[in-house]
C-alpha cells in the first residue's frame, strides 16, 4: 500500500510541475489554455477559473496534460481570438512553450536539492565496520575503525557521499578498474589502499558500497519500532532501544540479529541492549553500565520472530549548508543527475545487453516506497532525481515528446516554413509505436525481476 500511494504521489506531483512549466509559459506568451489535467480518462473532478482555463483531476492518475486553444485544430470551436491561438505564436514562443515543462522539472529539482542541503540532517561518519569476509575491501587490506578521507582525490565526508562517489564511479565512470583510497588508521596513520573492481559483477538494484564489502561503523542495531503484540513489546523493547548483544554475541547489523534467532538451538536468548535516551544515536563512550539492561526472551519455535525493525545504529553528525552554499550545491546536483540520465540512456542504447537495466512502473514504485519509508528527505531527493528524469525523457528527440516537438521546429527553421500534417501525423505514429515498446520491455523487465 505504501508503495502505491508514495508511487501516486510522487507521480501527480511531477506530473503537475511538468505541466505547470507548459501552463504558465503559454500563458506569458499569449496563449489561450483551455485546459490542465492531471491524469487522463473520466473527470473526478473539474473547475473552471476567472481565465476561463479547466482544471481537472481525471481518473487515470499516469500523466497529465495541457490543450491549448489552436485555430488549426478543426476539432475546437472557434471561440477565441485567433491571436490567442497557439499556431499564430512565433516559432521562438512554440518552442518556449515546449520546453517549458521540462524546464520546470529542472527548476522543481533545484529548489528540492537546495531544500535538502540547507535543512540541518544527520549524516554518517565514514568510518567503516569489519570488512565483509571474501569481499574486495577485505581482501584489498581495509580494517575496522578506518576512517575513509578520499576517494581518487576526492574528499569525503560522510558515508553517504562515499556511497554516492563508489556509485558512479562503478555506473558512470569510464576509468573504473582501479580505485585509491586514502584513508586514516588508528587516528594517526594516512595509508592510501588501491583495490579493482573491473571483474566486479553488479545489477542495477545492489549497493556498491556494500557489494565491495564496506559497512558504516556501527555499535548495535537501533529499534526504529516496534509491532504490538510482538515478543519484543511483550518484553518491554521499545522504538530507540538499541541491542548491544544476544547470548553474549555482539550484534551490529540487523541480518546478524535475525541470523542469530533464526539458527536459535534452543528456546532461550540473552538479549543485552541500552534503553532510550535522548540521544538519536548511542556512541560507544556514551553507552555506560549504567544504561546496559539484560532480558531473557523465550522463544516459543524456530519460525518466531521479535517482532522489530531494525537499523545499524551508526555514528552520526548533523550537516547543514547556508543558503548560498546550498543553492549551488542544489544546482550542481541537478546538473550532476541530468549527466547520469544522459549517460543510463547513452548506455541503453550502446551496451552489450540492450535495455536489461530498463526499469518500469514497478521500479520506480519499489523506489518511491523505499525513499518514502526512509523519511521526508530521502523522499524529496527521490522527487528531485525523478523529475530530472522526467525532463531528460521529454527532451529526447522522440515525435509524441517535448523533444519531438522541439524537433519539428528545427526541422521548421531549416525549412523555412511549417511542415505537413501528414509528415507530422507519421513521426507522431512511430514516436508512439517507439514509446509503447519502450514501455512494454520496462514493464516485462519489472515483471522478471519481481520473480527473480
């Protein structure tokens, strides 16, 4: 259900920003706009407003659209000013008016990137956990408590932006077969750490970070809730409770926990954890005998569970920018992630497996619902990169897009006057003929992974 109404969302969201661009461009020009609909199919809801403008909210909530008042479409009445109409406009403002919706998405993804980077939220400290055993970074001579300072000369500061700058070296990169890591050992030691990932093999759903075999620090698994009814809220766990060890095992990550109940031998288990405190998240020094509380939890078979969500509990530090600094890091990310849907496109086409990392409806929903759960934050980057895609996508020089349009236009310019219903009514047919099969193969590719 979160999946549908995050995926709902942030689909009438979009949509609105990308039509709101057309809207309010055709405006500036002169346009009559007759009507703004989000979805297609049976109004659920209409009004009309001083301009004389329909906004309607129709049933079939999987894109939108904007008619404008044309004196060439035999299909409108001709109850207008033919000054309003938009064939009558200049070329320049036809094709403002197609780029104006693209060009909102773009706006929409600033404005939401500037927002994330200059509210105050917590990061994690690149300080890695034990190398997962057999992984590149165990096997490259990374150790626990090191500190990660720079990749390939680039500085990081936190987790995440180490986890962002391994994902696109691995996607996007051309020269990704041999990565330097400086990092800092034991508080005093600067060591630089070379390791390959040329043969690494990855999908597109996988965490590089975690894939080489690099883990955030973590001391326990912090509780982010508990279900009623459950073992956990029987004996008295609740949402904050962070679980230090059980049956004297010491438990950092969530699949170390669920490991250890699951291949449970017997029915009894030691559950050592520090109660809440007012800190969102326990430091080693800060988690004192005094906080440290022991409980015996009876399992009652094998297939039980505690009844939790769990979180590494890592070590953070809250990051915030000025409002300068945080437009032009909002400006630079959205350049940065229109570089990544250029280059995912360029690679649909020029891979050896033509389409397979094409994702659907599905995909995106899967990852809405994801960003979503994760918190407000996580969920508006998600909009930001999602509607840079929406933008990249429209601009392609594809007949039935914005881009096909934009086209026509050129097309128009180099020929020194309009082009033929009959060329346009072709290019609009194979455009859809393309679209459709584009986003069939997406939607059977969403339909595979799901039973993969």
């Amino acid at each position: 259900m979160t999946a549908i109404i995050s995926f709902l969302i942030a689909i009438t969201a979009l949509v609105f920003v990308h039509e709101f661009g057309h809207y309010i461009v055709a405006r500036i020009c002169g346009v009559k706009v007759l009507r703004f609909s989000i979805g297609f199919g049976y109004p659920l809801f209409r009004k009309t407003d001083s301009h004389g403008t329909e906004w309607v909210l129709s049933s079939i909530p999987l894109g939108g659209y904007v008619t404008m008042w044309d004196h060439l479409n035999t299909k409108q009445q001709c109850l207008h000013s033919i000054k309003s109409s938009y064939s009558k406009k200049s070329l320049f403002a036809r094709s403002a008016i197609v780029v104006g919706g693209p060009l909102a998405n773009f706006i929409f993804a600033i404005v939401a990137f500037t927002f994330i980077f200059s509210f105050e939220n917590y990061k994690t400290l690149p300080i890695i956990d034990t190398p997962v055993f057999g992984s590149i970074s165990q096997t490259s001579g990374f150790e626990k408590n090191d500190k990660i300072l720079k990749i390939n000369e680039k500085k990081i500061d936190s987790f995440e932006e180490l986890d962002n700058h391994l994902t696109e070296i691995v996607f996007y990169s051309k020269f990704k077969s041999l990565i330097e890591v400086t990092v800092l050992r034991r508080d005093s030691e600067i060591n630089k750490i070379n390791f390959d990932i040329s043969n690494l093999k990855y999908n597109k759903t996988e965490n590089i970070t975690k894939l080489i075999g690099l883990l955030p620090r973590s001391k326990g698994v912090k509780i982010v809730d508990v279900l009623d009814g459950s073992l956990a809220d029987k004996f008295g766990l609740k949402k904050g409770d962070v679980i230090l060890s059980i049956d004297e095992r010491e438990v950092n990550f969530p699949k170390e926990v669920t490991d250890i109940i699951s291949t449970n031998g017997k029915k009894i288990l030691q559950l050592q954890y520090s109660a809440s405190t007012n800190n969102l998240f326990l430091n080693k020094d800060e988690i004192t005998s005094k906080l440290v509380k022991k409980i015996n939890i009876n399992f009652e078979n094998s297939r039980q569970v505690l009844g939790v969500y769990l979180v590494a509990n890592t070590q953070k530090f809250t990051s915030s920018m000025s409002f300068s600094e945080a437009l032009k890091n909002g400006i630079g990310q959205t350049m940065k992630v229109i570089n990544v849907c250029l280059t995912s496109i360029y690679r649909l086409f020029t891979s050896g497996s033509l389409f397979e990392n094409l994702g659907g409806p599905l995909s995106i929903a899967n990852a809405a619902e994801n960003s979503a759960n994760s918190g407000t934050l996580p969920f508006l980057s998600f909009l930001a990169f999602f509607s840079v895609s929406i933008g990249v996508i429209n601009l392609l020089p594809i007949p039935v897009l914005d881009g096909g349009h934009l086209l026509y236009h050129i097309i128009e310019f180099i020929k020194g006057g309009p082009l033929s219903s009959s060329f346009k009514l072709i290019g609009t047919w194979l455009g859809l003929f393309f679209i459709v099969g584009l986003t069939l193969l997406a939607i059977s590719n969403d339909v595979l992974s799901f039973f993969k």
